[in-house]
C-alpha cells in the first residue's frame, strides 16, 4: 500500500510535467486497464482528459449500456461514446488472418480517435494519446528475437500506425494485472469494474475465429453471457481469473427432437493465473460444464455443440487468435 501510494504520486507528477496543460485522449473499453488508466489520469489532470469510448460491435452484450451506467458513478470523468460499430464489421469483412484482424481492429480505433480528436480540436489540440498498455501487453507484443517472433500484436501496442499523430501515455506500462486491480481499487474504483475479467482490446473480433460476421458476434455474446451468468450464479466467477467464449469456423452435424441439425460450435474456455504469461485451464465443475452447455444449445439458435478448452498456457494462448 505504501508503494502504491507513492506509486499514485509520482504518476500524478509525471503526467502533470508531461502534458503541461494539454489535452488528452484516452480509449475507454470498460474494461480494468482503461478504467484505472482513465481514473489515474483523472486524478493528475482532470478538466484536460477526454476518454472515448468506441462501441466497436464486438463487444460483449449490452456492454455499451452497462458501461455508461457505471461511469455516471465516476464523477468528473468525461466521456465521448462512439457507435462505431458497422464500420469495423465493414473492414473485417472476408478476412481471416487473426494479426491482419488484430491491426485492422487497432487501425480502426486510431482513425476513430483521429475523428473524434479533430471534432474536439475546434475547442483545443489534442496532444496525448492515453492507453492502459499493461506490462505483459507490452513483452508480448515486441519479442526479443524480433518481430517475425512476436506471439500476437495486442492491440494497443502493436498495431499502431506508423502516422500517428498523438504523443503516447502509457503510465501502466510497467504494472501487472494483479497490481493493476490493486492500484484501481486504491484510486476508488468499484469492485465492478476493477474486479472484472479482463477482455481483449480487439474483443470479439478475435474470438470469432477467421471471418467475423454480424451473425457469428451475436451468437457468440448470447452464449458467453450464459456461461458468465452460470459462473456468477455458481459464485465461481471472482474464483476464475478470465473466462469467455469463442466460436469456431466449423459446423457439425447434431440432433434437436429427431431432428437432424447442422450447426455452429463453441468452446468455453476458463483460465487461472496470476500474470496472464501463463495459465491453467480451471477445474470447472461437471456439473457448471453441463448445465452451460445444455443453456447454450437450448437458447442459442445456431450452435450445437459446446467443447471446453483444456489446454494451459503454454501451449496456448489465452484468446484462441
Ligand atoms: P493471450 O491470449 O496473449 O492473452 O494469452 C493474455 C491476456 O491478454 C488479453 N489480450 C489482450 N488485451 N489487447 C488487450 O488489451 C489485445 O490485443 C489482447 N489480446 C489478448 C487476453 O484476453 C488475456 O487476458
């Protein structure tokens, strides 16, 4: 505590000495990183910090809607929200490459931002670019042997574009998750927010394995919101370090009544970790295991086979792309 303390200082110092009175931007994802990087930026300079919030159309159900609920609670923070959703879907069309799919993803939220900082401009120039880029985003995106062995590009570090106008604020950069939370709840966020399962900046969008579809998403965000829902009902989410869904390129032949069917399938995947850079899959309950299954192919039209992801890390990664 006492380190976090000084930790909140010298951060509030080093972004008041380097934007000296400009103007920030700052991508809001609702998700742990972004909250606590928005809520330490805050902290330093309030009245000069804009975050954005990008409804890309590949994040989970309703997040748009539970994030602006929980932001009102967060007073003095200033929030632009962008529906930005049929242009990413647009530019996802037909490709499959997950890194062509990631720098996609990361170019389309700079152009965003690009947008939104030239509409603020008629006010005043924006200076900064704020990420909350935590330190494994960072190892694991520039690889020591060079770029051909980087694992993925995440996207708030890899996939920039070369143009960019923004200065870059990254004052996460060298914190773990676990120390993230900590520095969150140190600055007052809720349990809500700092206790949430951390959710990739290119969101569904490397979860719909190969080609994303309007379709594929919906599917995909009906079936992760039941597994979450069973893991909360079951008071196994906070025990979990991340759990979600993905759906995979295939179909396989079911039978619903006697009928034959022919549909999509999804993996569950649940992981325990303390830093994210390695993993075990968690020792979810048959039980849970059935009862998510049996909801997902119930309720969701489309899928009709659930399998669940028993691999570590490594050799997977945590997100299937
Ligand atoms: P991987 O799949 O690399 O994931 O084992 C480790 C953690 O990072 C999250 N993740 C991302 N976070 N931008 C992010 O902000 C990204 O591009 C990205 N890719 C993966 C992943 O969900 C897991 O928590």
């Amino acid at each position: 505590n006492w380190i976090m303390k000084d930790f909140i200082e010298e951060k509030v110092k080093e972004i008041k000495e380097k934007t000296k009175g400009e103007k920030v931007l700052l991508g809001l994802s609702g998700g742990v990183d972004s909250s606590v990087a928005a809520a330490l930026i805050n902290k330093a300079i309030s009245k000069d910090l804009v975050c954005v919030f990008v409804d890309t159309g590949l994040l989970r159900k309703d997040e748009a809607k539970k994030v602006k609920k929980q932001y009102e609670e967060l007073n003095g923070l200033n929030i632009v929200y962008v529906d930005a959703k049929k242009r990413f879907l647009d530019k996802l069309k037909g490709v499959k490459d997950p890194e062509a799919k990631r720098k996609i993803i990361g170019r389309e939220f700079i152009e965003v931002f690009n947008e939104e900082a030239k509409k603020l401009k008629e006010d005043k120039e924006i200076k900064f670019l704020a990420q909350g880029t935590i330190y494994p985003d960072v190892i694991e995106s520039v690889s020591v042997k060079g770029p051909s062995h980087t694992i993925k590009s995440h996207h708030n570090v890899g996939g920039l574009p070369e143009d960019l106008k923004f200065e870059i604020i990254e004052p996460l950069r060298e914190l773990f998750k676990d120390e993230v939370r900590k520095l969150g709840y140190r600055l007052g966020l809720s349990k809500e927010i700092v206790g949430r399962h951390p959710f990739p900046g290119p969101g569904l969008g490397i979860r719909v394995i190969e080609e994303v579809t309007e379709e594929k998403v919906r599917l995909l965000q009906e079936a992760d919101e039941i597994f979450i829902e069973e893991l909360i009902k079951n008071d196994l989410y906070d025990k979990v370090s991340q759990a979600f869904v993905t759906i995979l390129p295939v179909k396989t032949v079911g039978v619903m009544g006697d009928v034959r069917t022919y549909e999509y399938v999804v993996s569950l995947r649940s992981v325990n970790t303390i830093d994210f850079m390695t993993a075990k899959w968690s020792r979810l309950p048959y039980e849970l295991l059935e009862t998510v299954a049996t909801r997902i192919t119930n309720e969701v039209r489309g899928v009709n086979r659930v399998v669940y992801d028993i691999t570590s890390k490594p050799s997977g990664t945590i997100e299937w792309e």
